[in-house]
C-alpha cells in the first residue's frame, strides 16, 4: 500500500509518500481501507517532533480517519468486512490502509460522507466538549469563536448554533469572514482591527460575551477576555498563534469570569469510558438533522505535506481533510 511517511522531525515538506507493507489485522483488530484522513494542527507539531508526545520515527502521521472495514482480526464481533467507520489513533491514518482496535471502530451515519466523517473526529468532539463540558453553555448565550476560519473554529460554530448559541466569529480577512457567516455565524468580526473589540460591545449591546472559544492564543486572547462579561467562561483550546500568553489575574478576579483549559486528547486519553459518548452524540445529532457538518478543504492523500503547511500558515479555510480515490 501507499503511505506518507515521517522520517525525520521536521517540516512537513520533508514527508514522503511511497510503498509500505499492508498490515495485517491481529486479534480484536479490525483493518479499514482509507478514504479520507483528517489534518489537524497537532499533526503538523507531530511531524516536527514539537509535540508533548513524541512518536517513535519512521511513523505513519494521522490521527483520525474513516473508511470501510476490509477484513478483521479473532474474536471481532462489533464490525464486519463492508462496514462504513470511523475511528481516531495516534499516528497511522495518512495510508491507504489501517489496523485499529475494532472496538474504537464507530458507523458512519448514511448521512455523512467519508470526508465529512474523518473531519469531526476531533475538532467536533472537541468542540461538544469545551462547549457542553467545559463551559457549560447555555441557549441564547453568546459565544466568541477565535481562529473561525481554521477546521477547530468551524467546528465549534457549528455545533454553537445548533446548540442554541447566539455566535460571533473573528477571522482577519474578507473571505474568511464571508466563509464563516455561510457556515451559520450570526455576526464575523475583524480581529485585526485596532478597535475590534467596540465592535463586541456593540454586538453585545454592552453586556459582553459569555463565552469565548480560543484555539489561537497570542495577543487576541487578553482581548477577548477582557471583552467578557461578568461569569463569562473563557476557553482555551490550543495556541495556533504560537505564543501562550500571559494573563493578568486580575482580569478574572475583577470579572468574576473562569479560565478554563479544554484538552479533548488528554480527557481522551485519560478517560476513555467518558469520552466515547461524546462521539456517539455527535453521530445522533449528524442522524437526527441537528446537525450537517460542513465547510471541509480537502487535498490528495499524496499531498499531506502541502494541506499541513497550508493548516500552519492559515492558508486553508475550514477542516482539511485527505482523499484517498
């Protein structure tokens, strides 16, 4: 089968696609032909060796996919060759082929389609999570999604509005703040702006936001805190921007707001009984029509260097996610 295969820590352009053995599934392991693999930011720190977790080199990058069962291992009773899945893992799903627990192994609705289906892996249960979990949001609250544009932003104006949400998103150009509003923002603001946050304040009607949801970090973050209202929930989820910024304590003291950390990975990790219904809830919402999943990029599997570069200098709008034809 062909593969992207990391060999080095290093830029994503240092990746190669080329011929690797088929696996084989072991006992309690199911083997999925890959259709489509999402692309992440943490993917990108994974191929650099930037990361907390380090995967041992040569490795096949990828840490969610979906496609259809081919043949399973002993003792497998959940999935069946010619079933539709989805499923994350650390490292592995940029391959035409993958081995996996089958009891990670989740259906496919007939709603989605197998790039949508590897594109909320992640960025929607994280989004459920920091949303639901985290910050306990609420109908009719108003949430200020940061990084809008980028798979992680999308995902959680999607999963705010059907949630309820009145959502605000901040993107730095014309077309991203176009995207967004096609994906169901209320309002796009222009983070860039000098003054941007009047503009909170006037959609707001002065009261403030009661969410913000902030994979970004940098210098937008301390702005957009200071734009929240009195027990407004504040989250971090990631610092694209590069820099982990510095906040003054004061701010949540004077505020009565929270700061609260959103690692869906580690709660994955960590809990994995707890974390599993999450998806399912995103698969009943998918069903039900709550829910349609939208605004994917997606790039050949063979060019999975070029859909991480484009992820880390904010060229793509929307998930990425690779094809396998």
């Amino acid at each position: 089968m062909k593969a992207i295969l990391c060999k080095e820590y290093a830029s994503p352009d240092k990746l190669s696609f080329e011929e690797v053995p088929d696996p084989a599934p072991k006992e309690g392991q199911a083997l999925v032909a890959v259709k489509a693999a999402g692309v992440g930011f943490v993917d990108g720190l994974l191929v650099q060796g930037h990361y907390q977790v380090k995967i041992p080199l040569p490795f096949i990058p990828g840490t969610e996919f979906s496609g259809m069962v081919e043949s399973v291992g002993e003792g497998v009773t959940n999935v069946k060759p010619g079933d539709r899945v989805l499923g994350s893992t650390m490292g592995g799903a940029y391959a035409e082929k993958i081995c996996v627990p089958a009891a990670t192994c989740v259906p496919i609705p007939d709603e989605l389609g197998f790039p949508e289906a590897a594109g909320i892996i992640i960025s929607y249960c994280t989004a459920l999570y920091g949303l639901r979990t985290c910050g306990a949001m609420k109908p009719g609250e108003t949430l200020l999604v940061l990084g809008a544009a980028g798979g992680v932003g999308t995902a959680a104006i999607q999963l705010a509005k059907a949630m309820g949400a009145v959502v605000i998103a901040a993107a730095s150009t014309e077309d991203k703040r176009n995207a967004v509003l096609a994906l169901g923002a209320d309002h796009a603001v222009d983070y860039t702006k000098e003054n941007w946050r009047d503009d909170l304040k006037a959609l707001t009607g002065g009261k403030g936001l009661d969410l913000v949801y902030d994979p970004v970090g940098g210098p937008i973050s301390e702005a957009a805190l200071r734009s929240l209202a009195p027990g407004g929930r504040h989250l971090v989820v990631g610092f694209a921007a590069g820099d982990i910024p510095r906040v003054p304590l004061n701010l949540p003291l004077l505020k009565r707001c929270s700061i609260v950390g959103v690692d869906w990975g580690g709660f994955a990790r960590a809990e994995p009984q707890n974390a599993a219904p999450y998806m399912l809830d995103l698969i009943r919402m998918i069903a039900g029509g709550e829910l349609r999943p939208q605004g994917f990029a997606a790039y050949p599997l063979a060019e999975a260097g070029r859909a991480l570069s484009d992820i880390a200098n904010r060229k793509a709008v929307g998930k990425v996610v690779l094809v396998n034809e």
